[in-house]
C-alpha cells in the first residue's frame, strides 16, 4: 500500500506520555491503526472470506468488534 510505512512511521514517532513501555506500545500500535486503513482492510477480507465460505465464531466476534471501533 503506497504510503503506508511512512504513515506507519510518522505514527508511530508521535509523543507518548508514560514511561511504561507496554502502555506506551499500545498507544503507538493505536496511533498506527488510527493513521492507517488497516481496520477497513481486514474488514474488506473477512467480507470476502465469508462470501466463499462461513466465518467461525472467532472471526464474527473479531469483525464485530472491529465495526463497532
């Protein structure tokens, strides 16, 4: 995807005020998500996956919880 490691980067760079490195992870990978179209992408794939075949409970409850973000 045109783009996207410099989105990703440019994310990721953005200040974080903790000093607890999995905190300050999560909210890197948050700003990364929210600079991107990732979540509209692999909502793209599990519509297409489950047009050629029936969507387990693991991945409904992944693609509901990613419409409802």
């Amino acid at each position: 995807m045109p783009g996207f490691t410099e989105t990703v980067q440019e994310a990721w760079e953005k200040p974080v005020n903790t000093q607890d490195a999995l905190i300050s992870l999560h909210v890197k990978l948050l700003h990364s998500a929210n600079s991107t179209a990732i979540v509209q992408v692999i909502l793209l794939e599990l519509e297409m996956a489950h047009e050629r075949r029936n969507l387990s409970q693991e991945e409904l409850e992944f693609k509901k919880f990613l419409k409802s973000r």
